[in-house]
C-alpha cells in the first residue's frame, strides 16, 4: 500500500512541474503601473454613465438650436453641437456641420466660414479625408477673419496630421503631411495668444519633436496642472508626457501616462483618442494579454461608434497580433486548466484510496484492541485460577506438613504410609490442574472438539459429557497441540503413567481417518 502512495505522490509532483512551467514567449521588461491600469479599468466599466452626461449636454444644446430666436443664433447653436460632437459621434457632427453651413447662406460671411471649418473638422476625424481636402482647397486663406484664421489652421493642422498618421506605411505621403503639418503648426505658434493653453500644448508638442525633452516636462506639467481631466486637451498633453517618458527611457512612467491619457479620452467620450490602442499595444508587448485584449477591443468599439473611421482603421493593425496572443493564451489556459483538473483527480484518487486504506487500519486497530481486552481479561482469569491454585497447593502442603508431623511425632509411621500410598492428596490436586487447564485452553480453543471430530471417522467421534471438560484422550491431544509432542513430557505434566498416554494417543490414532498423519494434523489445526 506504501509503495502505491509513494508512486501517485511522486506522479502527482511530476504533474504540478508540468503544470507551472511558464510558456514560452514575451518576457516582462517593465514595471506595470497597475494603479493607473486598474482605475483605467473603473472609468472604463462606468463609460455608459460619462456618455449619459454628454448625451444631457447635448440635450441642452440641440434644445437651444430648436428655440433659437434667429437664424444667427441658431448657426452658432449648431456650430457648438458640431464641436461637441466631433470627438465621440463624427456623423452627428457632421450633420450639425452642414446644418450650419446651409443657415449660414443668408447670414453674414464669417458664418459661412466657421460653418465651413467645421464640416473640415468633421470630414477629417470622420477619414473622409478627399471630401475634406475638397473643402479646404475651396477656402482662401488671405480672406479669413483673423479670429477664423486661427481655427482655419488648427482644421488643416489636424486634417494633414490624420493624413500623416493614415499613411503611415508610405514615407513620401509621410513626408509631403509632414510638411503641411508643420507648416500649419508655425502659424499656429506666431499667432495663437500667449495665454492659449493650446499654444502651451503645441510648444511642448515641439519640444518633444526637437527632443527636447526636459523642457517638454516642464510645461507639460505646468499644463496639466491646470486642466480639467475629462478636457480632450488634457489627454493630448498626457499622451506627449508619455512620449516624454518613453524618450527619457522611463517605461513605467510612459505607461501610466498612456493610461492617464486613455481615462481622460473615456471620460471625455472622446472616441479618437490613440492612448488607449498604443496602451494596449505596449501591453501586449509586456505579456499582459488580458488586458491588451479588453483595451483594444473598447477602443476598437468606441471609434466604430463614434464614425471615427480613420482611427478604426489606425487601431485595427494592433487587432489580430494581440487577439492571436490572447487565443494562444485562451488555448494554454485551458491546458493548464486540463492538467489541474487531473491533478486534482489524481489528489481525489489518492485521497479515496487513503481514506479506505486508514479505515481498514482504523478497523484493524479496532478489532485488535477487542482482541486485546479480551486477552486481557482472559489473562486475568487465568492468573486468578492459578493464583488460586498456588494458594491451595500451600495451604495442602501446609495441612499435609503438620499431619506429617503428628505422624512421625506419636510414632503413627505406619498409618502416615497407608494415607500416602492411598492416594487423597495427589488425585484430588490432579483434578484441580485438569480443571483449570481444561477451562483456559477451551476459552482459548473453544472449536477444538469439534475440530478434532473433523478428524475422526464418523462413528468415532467424541462426545464431551461434561461441559468445559476434557475427556483423558482430549487432554493429552490438547498439549499436542500446544507443541508439546512427548508423550513422557505430558504424562510428567498430567500426573498420568507413560504408558497410559501412549495407550490413550494410539486409540485416537486408530479412530482416524488418516492414522498415520494424525498428529500433524491436530498441530496444524
């Protein structure tokens, strides 16, 4: 039974190495700012309520386009609705854009040329770049307002940095958005105020781009300091602090900020954001699949939602390395899953098969501790009948002494011998030791009358008149069996002559059915 222990516990210790070797693959190389990930998380599970909020807020401005006193009003209150809805709903911005656009026809041109702007804006984050750069050849810039012009630079700002992103794997398309994009930025940085914290943002941004980067940290800080967390500003400061980070080769610190930037694009409900997908990327190549997978997959909605085509598109090249990783990961997990589940098979086998192991031992220990008590109280007996014995013998030897000595002392020689060669004493003892060692080797044996008729031929077999009593023949057979085979041995323990034991063991021996084997078998009853 040991040895089976010992060999499910040694097949079990071999399972459990199996079981916790770690699969090959990407190895850890940075810290993971878990505090930040796991509050990313939270904004993510409450994702439904900040876009409640938004939708209350829009409520309110959609009210005020509806009860607009005048058409100049109700463009502006269209403009606003386009604005807010370009971050998180592109074709509702869209909308409002062009609902702008059509009231402005009868209003004065600067309208039309906000309204203008704002069907840019909403074309570009939409993608629909063709459409877009259609409408922005068809502005000419010398004869924008100067208020007009400011934002007519941050639309082709934005529409050639989402043509730059788009083209990423075309270095000469690259190239010519770059140019445009930095062109547009210089204007931005002449004539923005000083007090702009978009002004502050696109300096840090630059900073950044001529690497710059302590510099870049200062003003970043400063920057972010002041703003709110759920402002679209904010998470564009903290997506170029993580760049900061990454280029100052803190890794941990990149991420948190990713993260950081991830939760004010959430609750913002700004669904454009690139924080949350490069977040996931990063940690897809840390190892840390779960996550990568549950980030990219909401980022992934978030932009279908919103119509921001360009960045679903941007965001889908992340998709299948990271969904690939995780089903190998899914598919390892379940065969870890397997060899637990045999493991703890194996540990329920093993149990079971102790359980009936220490129950039968539990019985066994049971059952020899009733054999125990018996023996025990047998013993007790038969030191009782002996001790009995003994103190009988004395108080006999003692009575037979003092006849002995009146005897010899009134000169009685002659009546002393008769009362010796009479015999009184010695049967009367002889029958006291029968008695006793009748009864113990019965308590002991209480089959072996039986057992000895098994050996006799049917018409021979013994009778016991007196119960708990042997016959002289049974006797002599009882000591045989206790390996006491001498037949002058037994006759000296028994008080019998010699010849009367071999007389009593060759008619047992006669009465066999196997005569010549008899005494070996009553041995090896």
């Amino acid at each position: 039974m040991s040895r089976k222990v010992i060999t499910a516990l040694l097949a079990f210790s071999a399972l459990t190495a199996l079981a916790t070797q770690k699969p090959h693959g990407k190895t850890t190389v940075a810290k993971i700012p878990t505090e930040e990930i796991r509050d990313l998380s939270y904004a993510i599970k409450g994702a439904a309520s900040y876009r409640e909020d938004l939708r209350h807020q829009l409520d309110s401005i959609e009210a005020l386009f509806a009860a607009a006193p005048d058409e100049a009003t109700r463009c502006e209150q269209a403009l606003e609705l386009s604005t807010v809805f370009r971050p998180n709903d592109t074709d509702s911005a869209l909308y409002y854009a062009h609902r702008a656009k059509a009231i402005a026809t009868d209003l004065e041109p600067v309208y039309t040329q906000l309204s203008s702007i704002a069907v840019i804006n909403a074309l570009a984050t939409a993608g629909l770049f063709t459409e877009a750069v259609e409408q922005f050849n068809e502005l000419d810039e010398a004869s924008l307002y100067p208020d007009v012009r400011i934002k007519y630079w941050i639309a082709a700002r934005r529409l050639y940095g989402y043509m730059k992103s788009y083209a990423a794997g075309n270095q000469d398309c690259v190239i010519k958005y770059d140019e445009k994009y930095q062109q547009y930025d210089d204007s931005l940085l002449r004539h923005l105020p000083a007090t702009s914290d978009f002004l502050q943002f696109l300096q840090s941004e630059r900073l950044v781009r001529e690497k710059k980067y302590h510099e870049a940290r200062e003003k970043l800080e400063k920057l972010l300091d002041r703003l709110p967390q759920n402002e679209n500003l904010y998470g564009m400061a903290a997506f170029q602090m993580a760049e900061v980070w990454r280029n100052l080769g803190d890794e941990n610190r990149y991420a948190a900020m990713l993260a950081i930037s991830a939760m004010s694009d959430v609750k913002g409900c700004v669904t454009e954001g690139l924080a949350l997908p490069t977040l996931a990327d990063w940690l897809y190549q840390q190892g840390e699949l779960g996550e990568a997978f549950s980030f990219i997959n909401f980022a992934l909605e978030e932009a279908s939602a919103g119509s921001a085509r360009m960045r679903a598109v941007t965001m889908a090249q992340f998709v299948p390395m990271i969904d690939d990783a995780y089903r190998d990961k899914v598919n390892s997990s379940r065969d870890e899953l397997m060899v637990y589940f045999l493991l703890v098979t194996l540990l329920l086998i093993i149990t079971i098969i102790l359980m009936v192991f220490l129950r039968k031992q539990i019985r066994k220990s049971r059952a020899n501790a009733e054999k125990l008590a018996v023996t025990a109280k047998r013993q007790e007996s038969y030191i009782g009948n002996f001790v009995g014995l003994y103190s009988g013998y004395a108080d006999k030897l003692n009575h037979l002494t003092k006849i002995v000595s009146t005897k010899l002392a009134t000169g009685q020689v002659s009546e002393l011998k008769k009362l010796v060669d009479s015999g009184k004493f010695t049967d009367q003892d002889n029958d006291d030791i029968h008695k006793i060692f009748d009864a113990a080797f019965l308590d002991i044996y209480p089959d072996f009358v039986d057992q000895i008729n098994a050996l006799l031929r049917p018409e021979e077999k013994i009778t016991v008149k007196t119960p708990g009593m042997l016959t002289p023949e049974l006797r002599i057979y009882a000591f045989v069996k206790l390996g006491i085979d001498e037949s002058t041995r037994i006759a000296q323990i028994l008080h019998y002559s010699t010849n009367t034991v071999y007389t009593y063991r060759n008619k047992m021996r006669n009465k066999a059915i196997s005569r010549d084997t008899f005494d070996s078998d009553v041995k090896n009853l």
